[in-house]
C-alpha cells in the first residue's frame, strides 16, 4: 500500500499532486497523526501536519 492509498484509508477526502510533493487534505488531528506515524514507519519525507486555520477545518500533510 503506497502513501496515497494509506491517507485515504485514514481518512483524507482529497489527494492532490504537485511537483514535488503529495498533499494529503481532510484528516481529523487523531488519523494526521497516524498518518505521520506510519509516514516515518515507512521511511516517508513529510512536512506536516498542517492544522486548520481561516476557512480550512482539518489537518493536511504533504509528502514525498
């Protein structure tokens, strides 16, 4: 199972690809953290999580 696939399992209700990193948007701050947790498990680059702030309500990490 890849990043992708993982975020999604935990939670996450949009993937969006860039350049050079993944975003992960929608997690509740429990399933961001488990998320991370399994980041660093599987060797991941991660920055995040990014906490809701003005008009974002959930947790969102990016990946590589």
């Amino acid at each position: 199972m890849g990043p992708s696939e993982k975020a999604r399992e935990l939670g996450a209700t949009k993937i969006e690809g860039g350049i050079n990193w993944t975003w992960a948007l929608g997690f509740t701050e429990e399933k961001a953290e488990e998320f991370v947790k399994w980041l660093n498990k599987n060797a991941f680059d991660y920055r995040g999580p990014y906490p809701p702030s003005g008009r974002n309500v959930t947790y969102d990490i990016r990946f590589r």
